[in-house]
C-alpha cells in the first residue's frame, strides 16, 4: 500500500469513527516485553508462557520441539517480532496432537464487542506474519470459551513480511462473562492431528467441533527447516483495519504485569521488603509491584539462597515462599523467610535483600 492510499484509508476510519482511544485489544502484540526470557530451546513437551509476556504455547502429544526467540529488524515500524524455528520434526501425526500460539483475554476487557447481543459488533484481526520452509498453511481462530463457540480462518504465508487481515462477523449468540477469567482467545494453528483436521473448517461462528478447528493446515513439525515469524498483532472492533497502534514500552509492560511480574536484582544487596522475624529463624516481608494483578499470583524464587537478611552473616535463607493470602489491593505481597542457624531476634525488623547475587529473580504469576 502507497504512503498516500494509506492515508486515505486512514481518513476513512477517523470518519467511521473508529480510529479512536486505545483500538488494539491484543496485549504486547508489538513484542516489546519479554520478561522471562528472550530466547528458549527444547519446548514442545508441556504447555505453558516460556518467553514473549502473554504469549503461551498450547501443546500436547507430539514428538515435535522447537524453540521460541526475539526477533529484531523487520518488518518495518516493529523493534521485535517472535520466531518460532523446528528443531525435532515429527512426521507421524498422532490425532490428538496439537501445537499452537495463542493469547487468552479477559471477558471485562471485552463487554464493548457486545457479544451474545443483537448488536454484536464484528472484529478486525490484522497481524504480519512470514514462512521459511515447506509449511505455509496455517489457521487463526477465536474461540469463545464462555459459550463453547468458534470460528476459524486459513491462511497461506509467504517467505516475505505480508500483513494480513481477518474481519470476524459480531457473533449474536453468547454473552461474555463480565471478570477477570478468561473470554475470548485468540489461537494461532501450527501442528494439529486428525481429531481437529477430519472435518469442515468453521468459517462461520458455531458451536465448537474439535474436527473444525484447524482443516487444511501444515505442521511446523513436518521439517526442521520450517520457520514461523510474527510481529503486529492486533484486534479491533469494526470491520476496517487500522494501521498498528503503537503503545510506549512503558504501557505495554504495565498491562503484561498485571498477568506476571518479575523481579530481579540489579546489584547486590538490591532491597525487596522489610518484615517482622516471628522466631529466630522464620520472618516475613511485603512487597509490592508496580500493578494492581489480576489475581492472587504463584510466587516464585531462582533459589531461596539468591535471599538475605540484612546484617546477618551466620547461617543462611533456606526457604522462600510467596504466601497465597494476599492484600486486597493485589499490589503488596508477603513471604515466608526462613534461615539457618537461628540467628534473628523474634520481633525485631528486618530487611529481606538479594544476597550477593545479581542474578537473584523474584516472580510473581497471575496467568489465564
């Protein structure tokens, strides 16, 4: 598209009213926040959020792995995209395989789509997206998880950076649930056995037939050289697309911490929380995070011996535990301390630390 047709279009949507506050319902679908990890090897045996913040791979049954990593440089306008590259194929489908990308979205963030209702507004999903390899074939679906309802579409991708547009019809039947679970989830296909390839791809909004999910698509598994690249997702209402709305990075990382935080210590000695040692070797602390969360998270520690206590020597932190009971404004935390050598004094305060060790990773995960 010229600069100049872009522009027109542009002036379109301002007219229809649609090019207005914040468009992209998709959460760092600019792949600008990576809190775990840039760059992970061997996945494909469990499910689960391995790198780029609220991406999760779905997988199951299938002797196929791959690696996830940042990509930078293209396309145009993007600082990062993520690729995911074969490392074992797996040419003998099972038929419960499956493997693909996808991101949940609370039902709260999306009472505006009107759902269920007879002005059930359609959606616009646009994102860019390139193949290396022999797969080119793959399917992009929402699925309604409140009312158990779907709807597919087949895509054929080419070995240079295309953006490519999905305009899903308002579906009238089933309201969303008003909370902060999961609604609506965005999937994106790329390994699928026969028990959701063997009937009619459900272009149309429909109960959900595991059969109909992904017909006619190619596994990423089928070779080792099969690559697949991602970068501008993104979801409106309306039945236009938009150019890409960029968010600041500090926005985007706002809105990913409120499904996970990570902490880590930037120098030794790096303050977490101050507490009340209960004994002399069991204290507590708080802390907090930059978000309100979206729930009570899952605590976790890269080992209890990456903590300390300040002005203590003897003895070490053998144990440190996220307690599930949290504030009620899920931004302050406690955890449970414990140490070696009974070296604290009940009822004195001490301050918890990283200790000596700037590697020290505190984390906190409130996934859907």
């Amino acid at each position: 598209m010229t600069k100049a047709a872009e522009l027109a279009k542009m002036g379109e949507v301002i007219t229809n009213g649609q090019l207005s506050g914040r468009r992209n319902i998709i959460i760092n679908g600019n792949f600008q926040c990576w809190q775990r990890s840039t760059s992970e090897t061997g996945l494909g045996a469990s499910a689960g959020y391995f790198t780029a913040d609220r991406w999760r791979i779905s997988t199951g049954n299938s002797a196929g792995r791959f690696t996830m990593n940042r990509t930078a440089g293209d396309p145009d306008g993007f600082n990062y995209g993520l690729v995911i590259n074969c490392t074992t194929a797996d040419t003998s489908i099972a038929s419960n395989e499956t493997m693909l990308l996808q991101q949940k979205i609370e039902g709260q963030d999306l009472q505006h789509l009107k759902k269920g209702t007879s002005d059930a507004e359609p959606v616009t999903i646009s994102f860019y997206a390139k193949i290396v390899g022999s797969a080119t074939d793959f399917a992009v679906s929402l699925y309604d998880g409140d009312n158990s309802r779907f709807i597919s579409k087949l895509f054929t991708f080419t070995t240079d950076w295309v953006r490519y547009y999905w305009t899903v019809p308002g579906d009238t039947t089933g309201t969303l649930d008003q909370d902060a679970n999961a609604s609506l989830q965005l999937w994106f296909w790329l390994h699928a056995g026969s028990d959701h390839t063997s009937g009619t791809l459900q272009t149309s909004w429909g109960s959900d037939t595991n059969a109909n999910r992904a017909v006619g698509i190619d596994s990423i598994y089928s070779s080792t050289s099969n690559e697949f690249y991602l970068a501008g997702v993104q979801m409106e209402v309306g039945s236009q697309a938009t150019p890409f709305e960029h968010r600041s990075f500090g926005e985007e990382l706002a809105l990913c911490q409120r499904y996970y935080y990570q902490f880590q210590a930037a120098t030794s000695f790096m303050k977490i929380g101050h507490g009340r040692a209960y004994s002399t070797s069991n204290t507590t602390c708080t802390y907090t995070v930059p978000v309100p969360m979206r729930a009570s998270p899952t605590g976790g520690v890269s080992a209890a011996s990456d903590v300390g206590v300040a002005g203590l020597s003897s003895g070490g932190t053998t144990g440190f535990t996220t307690n599930s009971e949290r504030m009620d404004d899920l931004v302050r935390f406690a955890a449970a301390v414990t140490r070696s050598g009974a070296d604290m004094s009940s009822g004195t305060i001490y301050q918890i630390e990283a200790d000596n060790n700037t590697n020290m990773k505190l984390t906190l995960d409130a996934e859907l």
